[in-house]
C-alpha cells in the first residue's frame, strides 16, 4: 500500500492487521528487516528459517534454512537478492553475506568472538558494522571479508549509521552515546554523551530519524528514551508497554517520525506520538511477546512479529 497520505492519530488508531502469517514460523521471529523501497520484508526465525514477503501481496515470497549456524539480526544490503545476517549457534560468531537467489553465501565475516547483538548497514555504501558482546564494534566492508576497523567497548552495544552514512553512533552499558565520523573514527568521537538515566540499562537496539535529528533508543526494561543526537538532552521517554523480563524488545519510527511503534511482552503493540509521548493507540492481535515491530520506509502500513507476522493497515474508511 504505497501512499503519499499522511498518517494521523485517526488513521493509527483505525489501523488492523490486513494479513497475518501463523504457520510460516515454528519458533520466534528473532529479527525482520524491510528492503529500502519497502516492497519486501525478510525474517529470521529462532527454528533456523529465513523467509522473504512480498508487500504489495502480502503473501510469502521464498522460504530459505540455516540449519547449520541458526540466524538473528538479518539486513538488507542494498541488493534485494542478499542479506547480511549473523549465527545464532554460539559455535560460530561470524557474520554472513548470504545470496537469496541460490541460497548460498557470498562472504564470511569473522572476527568476534562472542554473541552479535547488533549490526547496522551503511544507507549509502557497502559498509557496515557489528557489535558484539566480546565489547568490540567491528567495521566491515561486503567487498572484502577482512575487517575495516575496530573499537574496544565495555558492555553490550548498539550500533546506527546516520542517515547520511557518514557519521555512527554507539551506546553501551554505562549509559552513554559516543558519535563518530567513519572519515577519522580512530581518532575517537566527536561527540560523547551521558543519558540522564538513575541506573545503567542494557541498550538493545538505536535507530535514527530519517533527518538525523533523534535517536531511538530500546533498552531491555520498559523504557525507550527519544534522544537529541545533537545535543544528547533526553526528549521523551515511552514506559506504557510490558517489559518486565528483560526481553529483547523493538522499537521503530513512522517513516515522518511523528509516531513511536513498540511491541511489549502482553502481546500488544503500542504507539506514540514521537515527541509529546501521548500514547496514540495499542493494537492487539498477537499471543505472545512482540519482539520484532517495523514500519514500512515507504507505506502507511507497520510489520509486527513474535512466532506470528502480521501485517498492519489502515481501514479504509480513515483514508
């Protein structure tokens, strides 16, 4: 459903699921990702399996295993026919530049030594980065399977390339978001900050908005913190949604970033709006955990997961 309309509070609360998807997952869907113009959506699920989607049908496209190394936080590179993903079999901590056209991978990337908990690729070139949980961030390129860089971090990370691809930002345990330029990384960051926050959170997971302007920053208790990436300030905190077991829960912007979409541990699906923190809508629909939420880049329509995937859409009669 591509559309230049506008979403609203009106048309967020009369969204509902256009198509849900039960049987496709015997496990969690541990990670999604839509492609750049948002007509497909890859999965990756904790029973070994990758499956694509086409958007405009609604429907599963191609359904691929990694029996031998499991899959977690599966990407789009900027080729519709390949991923990046990382192991999820604590054996093998290398990343994978796997082909969707023939199954069969094109890189390995190999270097951390300890679980991948977060990657982000670069929105204007090949490169892309990885934290780990051996406290490094690593920076790769598709083109060579030999790392590009490297930083020590205490604690467990996440990593965000900025929308223009030329600045990164990291955030680990100790509360704090350091900004550096990929030009002269290794001459440390140009920007560091601390979270006004009473006690350490585990980050999970940092996305920017399309302008650059805010960073979005889930944590695995039941605080997403909307902060200023100029100046640090913490903007706005989301605290209505279920975390009460440190799950590894998702939180994405509108493609206007007006509105906050998270999931939560009740299986519901809750939405803000970015800025004053008013609680918009909860949407219901799911069984379990909702661990995976994302908002098409480029279609009023929101893709949310826990073994099920559903697929959100405004009712016609709101547009």
């Amino acid at each position: 459903m591509k559309s230049t309309l506008r979403l609203t509070d009106n048309v967020v609360q009369n969204m509902g699921i256009g198509k849900l998807h039960k049987d496709d997952n015997s496990s969690v869907i541990n990670s999604m990702d839509f492609n750049k113009d948002g007509s497909l959506l890859i999965t990756a699920s904790d029973d070994e399996s990758i499956h694509l989607y086409n958007i405009d049908t609604g429907e599963l496209q191609k359904t691929l295993n990694s029996k031998k190394y499991g899959v977690d936080l599966i990407k789009f590179t900027h080729n519709n026919n390949s991923i990046i993903c990382a192991s999820k079999n604590s054996w093998d901590e290398s990343l994978r530049y796997l082909s969707l056209h023939d199954n069969k991978y094109l890189k390995y990337f190999k270097g951390h030594r300890n679980k991948v908990v977060s990657i982000s690729m670069s929105p204007i070139n090949d490169m892309f980065l990885s934290g780990s949980l051996d406290d490094t961030i690593r920076m790769w390129d598709l083109r060579t399977n030999v790392c590009q860089g490297l930083l020590r971090r205490n604690g467990r990370p996440a990593v965000s390339f900025d929308p223009q691809g030329i600045i990164f930002a990291t955030a680990v345990s100790v509360n704090t978001i350091k900004l550096y330029d990929l030009r002269n990384y290794d001459k440390g960051p140009f920007s560091s900050f601390s979270i006004d926050h009473p006690i350490p959170v585990e980050w999970t997971s940092m996305k920017f908005t399309a302008d650059g302007k805010y960073i979005l920053l889930s944590t695995k208790t039941n605080i997403i913190f909307l902060i200023d990436s100029f100046t640090g300030e913490v903007k706005q905190r989301y605290t209505s949604f279920k975390n009460d077991n440190g799950s590894v829960i998702e939180s994405s912007f509108s493609p206007d970033a007006q509105y906050v979409l998270s999931g939560s541990e009740d299986g519901t699906v809750h939405i803000w709006k970015t800025l004053t923190g008013e609680e918009v809508a909860v949407w219901g629909g799911h069984s379990s955990t909702v661990g995976r939420v994302q908002w098409n880049p480029r279609s009023m329509m929101a893709a949310t997961a826990c073994s099920n995937l559903a697929f959100w859409i405004p009712n016609d009669s709101v547009l």
